[in-house]
C-alpha cells in the first residue's frame, strides 16, 4: 500500500495579492516561487467548482521540500469579504501555524507592518506563541518551538537557510467523528504524537476558556488539527459560501505519481466525498478537487519532481511572477 498522504499546500483567497504575498515574505522570510494567470476557463471551474472562474496565483515556499503556500487573487468569481465578526470558531479552515527561527526578528517585523498580536506572547522563552492576523483576516499563529522539530534532520529539509516553516493548519469542524473518518480513513493520516496546544493557547487567538474536543493528524511536514469547539460552538459558513471567498481556501494532498493519487481520491470518494469533477491528468502533474461530506474543499495533487518549478514547489525570481489584476472584491 502507498505512503499516507502528505500536506503539500495551504490556499488562500485574498483581495490584494501583493499586499497579502509581500506580508507573508517580509514577516517570515518564505520565499518567491513564481506564480501563475492560467487558472481560468473551463478547466479551472472544472476543476474548482467555480462560475467562470479566473486567478491570478502566487506561490511562496519556507524550508521544506514540496510544500507551499499558494495565494489566489480571484477575478470571478469575486471574493466575498470575510465576515468582520469572524471568530477562528466558526466552521472552515481556521488557522495556520508558521514555526520561525528568530520570534522576536519575526515580531519586530509585522510590527513594521503595523501588524501586532493579539495578546502578550505566551510560553516561557524557546516556546513562545503568539497570534497576529493576515491582511486577509485569517489567524496565524507564531511559534518559537518547531513542533516537528525531532525531524530537524529529514531529507525534505532543503532549505535550511531559510528562517520559516508553515507547521499546521486548523480545522474548525461540526462532527469530529466525520472529520476523522474522512482524514484519518480516507487519507489514512495517523494520528500524530505532538502536543500542539494546551487550552490555554485558545486565549492566544481570542477564545480564553474555549470548550472543545480535537485531534491532531500526521500529514509530513505539516500537521491537521481538527477541532471541534462545543463552547463557544462554531457558526455555519454563510449563506452562499464558495472557496474563493477571502480566507482560507482549502488544502493539498501531494503525491509523486498520478496511481497514488487516484488510490487516494477513490478512497474519499468511497467515503461521501463529491469531486467538482473527474481528476485531470497531464504527464508531468494530475489534479482534482474533492468536498468532504462537511463541505471542506480539499486538493489531491500530483506532480513530478522535475515539474516542481513549474508548479511553485522551488524559489523563483520576484520578477518571475505575472502581475494580478487590480484588487477587486464583492458581495456578488
């Protein structure tokens, strides 16, 4: 049987493409690797489940090998803005955690940017955590301690120069129980040994004395926290809610061949998943979006390594980037 899956993307949907991918990069020291304006036509609402779908997209990577943060400036549909009363509660992709090699350079730095936290950092020094929030409104958590860091060691660290690492994302979910049979069934991703947060922690992202039941799930170099808040309970996605809405957009699975994916992606699929259509196969990469049977979007990908710089895996020149069109967002 193949390997579980590994996290191989974190998606955002933002207004301001180069506001938001120029906070990331100064903040943490991720790194440029290009970006594209072919995700529109046919084939991108294909394959996203969007009306007419059109993006500009950046990508930035931090130390590890195959593994990106990937931002879209959508043109259509237009992105709704993030409700202003959002809470990292509600349901939807919730938070990401981004591990730093100076806490308080990285500091220092979103405050140029007139980015602070939302309370005192907490933990005693060489754990320290602190949360500030994007110019997209998502909560990024700061971590001086690298939750992985007994891997410190493993071959996908090919950057070692560079200062930052994205080391979770959050789920907020309704039903831990059908989150688990999708990740940890479907996915096959075990349950992992690291201790990610004490309750205590919720008071970092504004729920001091949150209620909630999570499980936290091996997926490479990045782990999946699932959580289910039962006080305060998490509000439903609004009304008309679609991933190209500002905030986290959804996560990828990735994979060195397109067999893997597919033993993967007929799992979920076995498991109530619906794709937004049939998987597309090139001979270099293959994709194919599914929705969990709570509705969260999740990417299967797979790419061959001497493709990776085409798809945003390797550091790139700024200049090799296309420029996004104007910042635009509605209610439509």
């Amino acid at each position: 049987m193949n390997a579980p899956a590994r996290l191989n993307q974190i998606a955002f949907s933002v207004v301001d493409l180069r506001r938001t991918e120029a906070w990331f990069r100064t903040a943490f020291g991720l790194l440029p690797a290009g970006g594209t304006r072919s995700f529109r036509g046919p084939l991108a609402s294909h394959v996203q489940g969007l009306p007419r779908a059109a993006s500009t997209c950046w990508w930035l990577v931090g130390r590890d090998d195959y593994l990106q943060l990937e931002f879209f400036q959508f043109e259509s549909p237009l992105a709704k803005l993030l409700p202003v009363d959002h809470r990292p509660c509600d349901i939807g992709y919730s938070r990401v955690g981004i591990w730093v090699q100076d806490f308080d350079a990285t500091l220092a730095r979103l405050a140029t940017l007139d980015s602070r936290p939302l309370t005192e950092p907490m933990g005693e020094h060489g754990r320290r955590r602190a949360c500030v929030r994007s110019p997209d409104g998502v909560y990024v958590e700061i971590m001086e301690d690298d939750p992985l860091a007994a891997r410190a060691d493993r071959a996908d660290v090919v950057r070692p120069e560079c200062p930052a690492a994205p080391r979770y994302v959050t789920l907020s979910v309704p039903d831990l129980e059908q989150s688990l049979r999708f990740f940890s069934g479907a996915l096959r991703l075990p349950p992992s040994m690291v201790a990610l947060h004490v309750p205590e922690h919720e008071a970092l992202w504004g729920l001091a004395g949150a209620r909630c039941r999570v499980a936290v799930l091996d997926a490479g170099d990045v782990l999946v926290e699932l959580v289910q808040y039962l006080d305060p309970p998490g509000r439903p996605r609004p009304a008309g809610y679609r991933i190209s809405d500002q905030g986290l957009l959804n996560v990828a699975f990735g994979y060195r061949g397109m067999r893997a994916m597919m033993a993967d992606y007929r799992r979920t699929r076995e498991a109530g998943a619906r794709a937004n259509g049939f998987p597309l196969h090139s001979p270099a990469w293959g994709v194919v979006y599914v929705n969990d049977v709570q509705g969260f979007s999740v990417e299967l990908l797979w790419v061959r390594p001497w493709w990776d710089s085409r798809m945003g895996f390797v550091p790139q020149p700024l200049e090799r980037r296309p420029p996004p069109a104007e910042p635009r967002a509605g209610r439509d």
